[in-house]
C-alpha cells in the first residue's frame, strides 16, 4: 500500500511516501480503507520525536482517520460488515491507503454525515467537548443564564468544534481568530469576535461580558493568550489548557487562582485513548476510558443529529500532497480540518 513512512525522527517535510507492506490485522482490531487522514500540527513533534508519545520507528504518521471497513479480527465480537463507513482514532498509521485500528476506537458514521468531514470527530470534537463538559463543568445558570465562553483559535480544528459545543450547551461565545477567518466562528453562531491580532484582549472581554467574565475559556495558544485568558474568567471561571499553538508553555502563580476564585484544568484527550503509557493496570487504560469516550462520541453525533454540529474539511490533498497540507495548517490558513485522502 502507499503510506507516508517515517524512518527516524525528522522534520515532517522530510517524510517519504512509499509501498510499504499493509499491516497486519491483530485481535481485537478492524482493517480499515482510509478515505482521508486528518492533518494536524501535533503530527509534525511526533515524527520529530518530540511528543510525549514516541510510536516504534519505522512507522506511519496520523491519528484520525475516516475510511470503511474491509475486515474484522476474529475476536471480535459483532464486527461491523465490510463497507460500513467509520471514523477512527489511532495510536499512528493513518496516512497510508490502508490502516488497523482497535475496534473500540472505530465508529459507525451515520447516515447523512459525509465521510470526510467526520475526520474531525475522532479527535478535534471530543477534546473541545471533554474540555468544556468534564474539565470547566460547563452548563446554563441556575436561572437559565447563558454563561460567556472564550474560544482561541476558533476558526480552526478544535477551536471551531468547541464553539459549537458551546453553543450546543446553551452558552454564549466569544470567538478569538485571525479577521480573514471571522466569518467562520460566526456562522456557528459565536455570539462576539476578537481579533488575535491583537494581543490584549482582557478588557474587550470585560466589555462584552458585561463586567461578568466568562464561566470557561479553551486554550488552545498557550503563551500570552494564557495570561489574558485568565483574567477574562468570572467568578468561579475554569481556564481549560489544551495545547501551546502559539507560543510557550505558560507558568503560573496561583496565587492568582485564589484571589480571583478562578481555576486551571488541564485536557489530554490522548488519554482516554489509550495514549497514556502509565495507566494505572500498567497498561495505557484504553479499555477502562473506552465506555467514557464512546459515550462522548454518542453526545455528539446526536448533536449532529439535531444540527448543533457542522464538522467542515477546509482543504484535502493527496497522499503526496502531505507537506502542502501541513503547510495549510502551519500558516493558520485552515478553517476546520485539513486531510490527506490516500
Ligand atoms: N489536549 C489535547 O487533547 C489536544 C487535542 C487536539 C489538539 N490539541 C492541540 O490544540 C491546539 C489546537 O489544535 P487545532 O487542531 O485546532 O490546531 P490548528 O488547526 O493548527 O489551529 C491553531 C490555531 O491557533 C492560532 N494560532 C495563534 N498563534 C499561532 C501560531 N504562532 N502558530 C500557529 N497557530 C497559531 C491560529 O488561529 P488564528 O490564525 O485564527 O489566530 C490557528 O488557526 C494544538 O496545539 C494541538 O496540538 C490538543
């Protein structure tokens, strides 16, 4: 099959697509034909060997896919017919035509849903949904109030995918992204924009709160969005930490978090996919998190059901295409996902 291969640890422009052997099926796992691979910016430290998770050289990047099923192991218990149309995630190998992933990491699309878009659902959706409903425990207010929610990067993967989650909980939104990509947000019904351009956005968000502050805030930059964040939280306010897209990793005083009666929490979403070596077995705990993560992913395709959800692909290329996708999503041009489609 062609796979985009990495060989040892490398910048992602360095990669190779190749024929390389399909792998082989395991117990407990479905082979998969990928129809589009998702793209994203933690790819390029993985195959550079600097995310905290290091898969066995030589391998195949990519951790979402959608595709259809070809066959199933023989352990497997109800296995999906072949042809039945899936998203997935993955520990890596989704950029290659074929792919074999674990079955409690497979799920059905539903019908209407188009293939490629559902690349967003095995990764993007979940971790703006388990940040917003598990880490800041957001809800409407005892009288029916809408909270204020903060969204950075929030035209693109998981930015985007949690304002809608938001929206879909009854908060109000306050988008932040670049002003060529404003309309995006928006159109899933943010209620403000700010633009990140500009750096200093505490007192924009005071303003448009009206003094109140906002109940969550999704950080997706990191580095000085981090500090301004915090200081956008209301009473009791949760700042949830999801990735560094633009800049350092933020150190914090917490006596902050005492005065202001605000707090920090962190979202790996990795985790509940078996991603974390150390579980407490011993192993990475992808069966004991397997009934949590399906349950979330049942929330929200019924979301999509209900026409809460809009998963989009921005732009799709093929297999050797795969440095003009990262280039996409690296110049902050994507709006939703960016896939490779083997
Ligand atoms: N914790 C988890 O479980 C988890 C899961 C998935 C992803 N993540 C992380 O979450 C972050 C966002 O993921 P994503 O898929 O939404 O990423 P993405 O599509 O690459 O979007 C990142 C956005 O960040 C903004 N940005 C600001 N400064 C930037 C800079 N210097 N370079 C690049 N982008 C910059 C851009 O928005 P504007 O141009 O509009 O400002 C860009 O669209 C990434 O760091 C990713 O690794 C974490």
């Amino acid at each position: 099959m062609r796979a985009v291969v990495c060989d040892s640890w490398r910048e992602f422009d360095d990669l190779e697509v190749r024929d390389i052997p399909a792998p082989p099926l395991r117990p407990g796992a479905v082979r998969l034909r990928v129809a589009a691979a998702g793209v994203s910016f933690a790819t390029q430290l993985v195959v550079a060997g600097k995310y905290q998770r290091k898969p066995p050289l030589p391998f195949v990047p990519g951790t979402e896919a959608v595709g259809t099923v070809l066959e199933s192991a023989p352990d497997v218990a109800d296995p999906l017919p072949p042809g039945t149309r899936v998203f997935a995630v993955l520990d890596w190998g989704a950029m290659a035509e074929e792919a074999v992933v674990d079955t409690i990491h497979v799920v059905p699309v539903p019908e209407g849903l188009p293939l490629e878009p559902a690349v967003a659902m095995p990764i993007s959706y979940p971790t703006a949904a388990a940040a917003l409903l598990w880490r800041a425990r957001l809800e409407p207010g005892p009288e029916g109030e809408k909270p204020w929610v903060l969204v950075q990067g929030a035209a693109a993967g998981v930015g985007l995918a949690g304002v809608e989650i938001a929206k879909a909980v009854g908060a109000r939104v306050i988008a932040r992204c670049g002003a060529a990509k404003r309309d995006v947000p928006e159109g899933r019904g943010a209620d403000a924009w700010l633009d990140s351009a500009e750096p200093s956005f505490r007192d924009a968000v005071r303003g448009i709160t009206g003094g109140s502050g906002c109940a969550a805030v999704l950080d997706t930059l990191g580095g000085r969005a981090f500090d301004e964040g915090l200081r956008c939280l209301g009473d009791g306010g949760v700042l949830v930490t999801i990735g560094y897209a633009g800049g350092a990793i933020p150190q914090l005083g917490v006596n902050l978090l005492l005065l202001k009666n605000i707090g920090v929490a962190g979202l790996n979403w990795g985790t509940y996919v078996g991603w974390s070596p150390k579980g407490s077995d011993g192993g990475d705990n992808r069966l004991q998190h397997a009934p949590r993560a399906r349950a979330l992913w049942a929330q929200l395709l019924a979301w999509w059901q209900q026409g809460r959800l809009r998963p989009e692909v921005h732009a799709g290329f093929p297999l050797e295409g795969f440095r003009e996708a990262m280039a996409e999503v690296r110049g902050r041009r994507a709006t939703g996902r960016v896939v490779l489609r083997p």
